[in-house]
C-alpha cells in the first residue's frame, strides 16, 4: 500500500504561481509513474502531467508551456509548478502513482484561482 499526501493548494489570482507537492510512503518511489490529476465542480477527473520513471513528461493540452511536472526520488516527492493561473484552473488537484496494475491516489488538495 503506497499512501500519498498533497499539499501546496490554496487561493491565487489570476496570472500568479503556486507549487503543488505530493508525498510518497514507498522505498520504491522510483519505479512509479507520477501524475497530476485535476477535477472541477460538475466536471470529470482529467489528467493534467505524467512524469515516467525515465522522467518523461506529458501534459493536458491546456496546460502545456504554464505547468512543469517534476520528481525527486531521494525525497520520494512529485511536484507540479503552475505558473499563469487561470480561473479555468480552479479544481480539486490529485496526485497518483502508477506502477504496472497498481495504483494510488492522494486524497487530494484545492485549487482556487480568483481575484
């Protein structure tokens, strides 16, 4: 059982930056695929960055060149920075571990975007 913890949300204006973290109870931290996931009031879980266990990266067409996944493996900790905040941003953010069949999920930490 890997247990993950996020933390790092909060209430931003618009066009500034926040540093999301997320906390991994596993020696193995570095065999998973970290992932960003975001979900908003009325809307469907999305995927918002992946980072590979070789450190490749992919992210939501709507976040591309403002957010940038990354991981420490000797801190067991994924982050992802978001820069140039929208409104649209606004969400409950999930972190998740992959690894073959298994999988984790964070419980989650809030977003806001608003003036």
């Amino acid at each position: 059982q890997v247990q993950l913890v996020e933390s790092g949300g909060g209430l931003v204006q618009p066009g500034g930056s926040l540093r999301l973290s997320c906390a991994a109870s596993t020696i193995a931290f570095s065999l998973y695929a970290m992932s960003w996931y975001r979900q908003a009031p009325g809307k469907q879980r999305e995927l918002v960055a992946t980072i590979t266990s070789r450190t490749n990266t992919n992210y939501a067409d709507s976040v591309k060149g403002r957010f940038t996944i990354s991981r420490d493996n000797a801190k067991n900790t994924v982050y992802l920075q978001m820069n140039s905040l929208k409104p649209e941003d606004t969400a409950v953010y999930y972190c998740n571990a992959q690894r073959v069949v298994l999988e984790y999920w964070g419980p989650g930490t809030q977003v806001t975007v608003s003036s």
